[in-house]
C-alpha cells in the first residue's frame, strides 16, 4: 500500500503520523494550519474520517476523538483513521462558536460545505477541508457538543442505496436513544454530512456532552466505546458488534423558542420523554415574579434545553426529537 497522507500528516501501513493542514491564511500572513493525526492499519480496509470542534467551543468532541485514537493498535487495523480534534482552529482559540475573523457573512463552518476556493474566509476553510475528505475518506463522523452533560443524540442521512444503508449501520452501532434518520432535503445540503453523502461518503453528526463548566469525562469515555463500536461495525478492527438496545428514530426536530426574555429554570432534562403541554420551564422577572410556566408544543425525546439561567426573547428553550419509534 502506498503511503498515506493529509497535509503534512503521513502514516505507512502499520504506523501513526501526524502534521497539519493548511486551511486558509492569517492577516499577518502566517498560514492557517489545522492538526491531523492519522493511524494506518498494518492491513487494507476502509478510512474512517474523525472531526471534532467544526463549532470551535464544542470540545467534547476532541477528548473522544484522542480517547479512541489512544485504544488503537495500527497492527491490528484494517484501514486507517483520519482525525482532525480541532477543525475551526481560530473559533477554538477564542473559545467561541464561529471565527473571529467571519464578520458579516455568520460563519458558520457547518453550513458552506463544499465549500468555494475564493468565497469567505469560512467558505475557503470548508474547501480545503472537504477537499482532502473527498479524497481520502470511506466513513466519517463529525462530533458537536451541546451546553448539558447529559445531551445525547445522533443523526445520519438517510437515503436509498448502498450509501444510505451504511449510514444507519453505523448509526445503530453508535447506538443513542435518539436518532435522526435526516432526509437530504430536511437539513441545509450545505452541512457537512449532507456534502459528504452527496460524495457517497456515509456518516453520522453526533452531539455529546456539554460546553464548558458542563464537560464531563464519562461523556468522553462513553463515546469513545461507541466510536469503537462503529469502528467494529464497518471492519475496522475485529469484534463482534454491540447491538444497543432502546434506540429509537425521531420523525423530525423541533426548536421551541421563547418568547420572553427573564431568569429561567427548566424542569425536564436531555433523554426525558415528554407530552404536548407538558410544563419544561419556568421564567422569572428581574424582581422574582413568576411570568411564565413554558409548556411543550409537541410530545419527544428532550434532545437538549436551555440551562439557564438568563434569556432574552427569542433564544432557544428547547430541541425535541418528535415521534420516537423504536429502531
């Protein structure tokens, strides 16, 4: 087999290496440049892509990607991984979801995929980016990090086809209660998932753990046992593959916003399952007055909600995951 590369990062069968990928340039003119690991299999198989922190405060993903890289043993894969821990490097270093330099066009680097070699500063960090995943990757999964420990959950694009059906194979071998068999047509094509199935390239978008104060270890360790599974799932490395009980898909999301600002305390938590009308939250005023009891305007699976404990009109109470049907 010939050598393996992304950027500078190169591995021969059976080895590990590490560099780094030139994304863009810096106003001083110093290259932007993003780490990438990658750990070649002694054997052929497939290339299991690994992105963490695309949002550059969603950092659970980055510890559970160097978890699951630490397990490996090159000499008994069969294939290889392809891991970027911090894909919007300047986003992370100011700990923040979207670039620093991205004023005016939003930034979000989850929503230019493919990207444009002369678009925005995001737009030319996604082409560079996907550019390399179009070459190299067989699998691949994007991780994101909400703002509770407790957020668990998982979509895959869900198309007819060959591709479609080793999205939900590793869908079900990572293994969350609630996942998202998302229609292309459901969510902007320009995420990156979306892109990437269009290249026939299957995945899964995990969100996991909280941001911040709210990160939590066991998330980390938890996830990287999944990521193994998936791992075993598509031959990666050997062993048989854990069928998770209680998985079940949702129909769709729902983003329920509020409708006031004030102080607020929510009552469910991520995983509870609830009713329309349920109450999920109580917002106070400034001098303590209860003025609102926020009820659920669809029955779920709680995905994540708001921990507080300020809002202003307008933010995110809380994501549902709607119609759970056992998987």
């Amino acid at each position: 087999m010939d050598e393996l590369g992304v950027g500078t990062a190169r591995a021969e069968p059976g080895a590990r290496g590490k560099g780094k990928l030139k994304i863009g340039v810096l106003p001083d003119g110093a290259p932007l440049e993003i780490p990438v690991i990658i750990v070649r299999g002694a054997k052929p198989g497939p290339t299991l892509w690994l992105q963490g922190c695309i949002h550059g405060n969603e950092q659970c993903g980055t510890f559970l990607i160097h978890r699951f890289l630490q397990s490996l043993d090159p000499a008994q894969l069969a294939g290889a991984v392809v891991a970027l821990p911090v894909l919007n490097l300047t986003a992370f270093q100011f700990n923040r979801r979207t670039s620093p330099f991205e004023i005016y066009q939003g930034g979000d680097l989850n929503r230019v995929f493919p990207g444009n070699p002369g678009g925005t500063f995001t737009e030319q960090m996604a082409h560079a980016i996907f550019t390399e995943l179009s070459r190299v990757a067989t699998h691949m999964v994007d991780f994101h990090t909400a703002h509770l420990k407790e957020t668990r959950w998982a979509l895959f694009t869900n198309l007819e086809g060959e591709v479609g059906k080793k999205a939900e194979t590793m869908a079900r071998a990572w293994g969350y209660v609630a996942t998202f068999p998302a229609p292309r047509t459901k969510l902007t094509t320009a995420a990156y998932m979306q892109a990437a199935i269009q290249k026939g390239i299957p995945g899964l978008i995990v969100e996991c753990g909280g941001k911040g104060p709210a990160f939590d270890d066991e998330a980390v360790a938890d996830g990287a046992e999944r990521l193994r599974n998936v791992a075993r799932s598509i031959g990666l490395i050997d062993g048989p593959v854990t069928r998770h009980n209680g998985v079940h898909f949702v129909s769709d999301f729902a983003w329920v916003r509020s409708r006031r600002g004030g102080l607020f305390r929510n009552s469910v938590m991520p995983g509870d399952r609830i009713a329309k009308g349920d109450e999920i939250g109580r917002i106070y005023d400034i001098f303590g007055a209860l003025r609102e009891k926020v009820r659920a305007p669809h029955g779920g699976i709680v995905l994540t909600i708001s921990p507080g404990p300020t809002l202003v009109s307008g933010d995110t109470l809380i994501h549902i995951g709607l119609e759970p049907r056992p998987a």
